[in-house]
C-alpha cells in the first residue's frame, strides 16, 4: 500500500472508526487512541486491500483493539480494588479494639439514665426526629434536646475511660 493509498483511506475512514469505536465504549478519548491504533496496525501489517475491504478490515481491527483495552482497564481496576481493600482491611488488632469499643458502648448504653437513654434510641436508632420524640413522650423540644446532648456526653465519658 501507498502512502497515498493509506492517506486517502484514513481521511475517509477515521472518523466513522472513531464513532463505532465511541459508539461501543462511551469514551470519546479511549475512541480517539483506538482508531488512532487501528490505522497504526493496518500501515504496519501493510494490509493487501482488494476491492475496497479497507472498511471491514478497520471496523475488525478497531472492534478487537477495543476489546482488548477493555479487559486491561478490567485488569488493572479489579488490581486497584484489591489493593484498596488489603488497604483498608481489617486487622486481627483492629477487630479487637473494635469488639473491645462496642462491648463499652452497650454496657455504657445499659448504665445510661432511662430518660436519656429512651430519647437516645428513638433518635439513634429508630431515626426519629426531635419533634417526632418530643410527641411520642410528650415532651418540649428542648427538653429532648436537653436529655440527648446528655445522653451523648455520657456515653463519651463512659467509652473514653
């Protein structure tokens, strides 16, 4: 093949290469470098066209460059993964002092004065809002504003120790 040959090819062609291959990824750049490659691949092999194949030879070349760009980037995100989760994976120590913590927090929960540690609850763990608690017991808004800021000051005091 020509230059010539091979220039008049990539004027028509790049661009509906280009758009099959965004067509299939989404990605206008990764689009780019693989029809970009696929015209590096055809004047390197020095493709013998006959007929005006050129099309469907570019359009295999582009669907199989981009196949294999996908399962790299899949390599290289399940490699990225693994090492975000040995990164933050839990130690043996770690679960410890987490098991340690929790076992306070629920004996501090028990020791908790039952006025606070009711509003407590309904807010921590049923997700009430404070007017919501402050109808259900009857009670001002401040007044279970009042009874969860000690609520919470407590079981601080209590997990720190």
């Amino acid at each position: 093949m020509t230059r010539e040959e091979f220039k008049n090819i990539f004027n028509t062609h790049f661009s509906g290469v280009r758009n099959y291959v965004y067509y299939r990824s989404g990605d206008q750049d990764l689009a780019t470098d693989v029809a970009q490659e696929t015209f590096i691949r055809l004047w390197e092999k020095n493709f013998e066209l006959v007929n005006g194949n050129a099309r469907a030879l570019l359009y295999k070349i582009a669907g199989d460059l981009l196949i294999s760009q996908l399962r790299k980037r899949n390599v290289v995100m399940k490699y990225k993964a693994k090492e975000a989760d040995e990164q933050f994976g839990e130690s043996p120590h770690d679960m410890m002092l987490y098991k340690e913590l929790l076992k306070n927090y629920e004996l501090a929960l028990e020791r908790l004065p039952e006025k606070q540690r009711t509003v407590f609850l309904l807010s921590r763990m049923d997700g009430m809002k404070y007017f919501e608690i402050a109808e259900s017991l009857g009670l001002s808004i401040k007044a279970v504003e009042k009874r969860m800021k000690n609520a919470l000051e407590y079981l601080r005091k209590a997990i720190e120790d």
